[in-house]
C-alpha cells in the first residue's frame, strides 16, 4: 500500500465485496425460509403471479371522437 489511493481503492471493493455476499446470504436465507407451495397457492402473498396487478394502458390523446 504505497498511496492513500491503493487504501481508498481497498477500501471501497471491500465494502462492495461485503455487500455482494450480504445480499447473497439475504437471498438465499429467503428462499430457504419460504416453503415450496407458500408463494403460487396463498392468495395474500406477493410472489403470486395472480395477485400481481396489471399495469393499464392509457391513451394520452383523450377519448375517441365520432365522426357523424
């Protein structure tokens, strides 16, 4: 470590480092809570694709006009 680059450079991929695995062992931890037919058969819960709300179109040029 010659300069206060080298330390600041370590220090910051250090601290991504430890982010990545904690992220890592949050997901993992999470999937390994859940249990296998929790998230497709409960009505409440987030992970089910049937509860996920649809995202509606909106037509930015007003309502359709008649032509009689």
């Amino acid at each position: 470590m010659d300069s206060w680059q080298s330390i600041l450079s370590f220090a910051i991929v250090a601290a991504a480092g430890i982010w990545l695995v904690r992220r890592a062992v949050r997901t993992v931890a999470r999937g390994l809570k859940a249990k296998a037919g929790e998230c497709v058969s409960c009505s409440k819960c987030v992970m089910n694709p049937t509860t996920k709300k649809e995202n509606k179109l909106v037509q930015l040029g007003g309502p359709p006009t008649s032509d009689e």
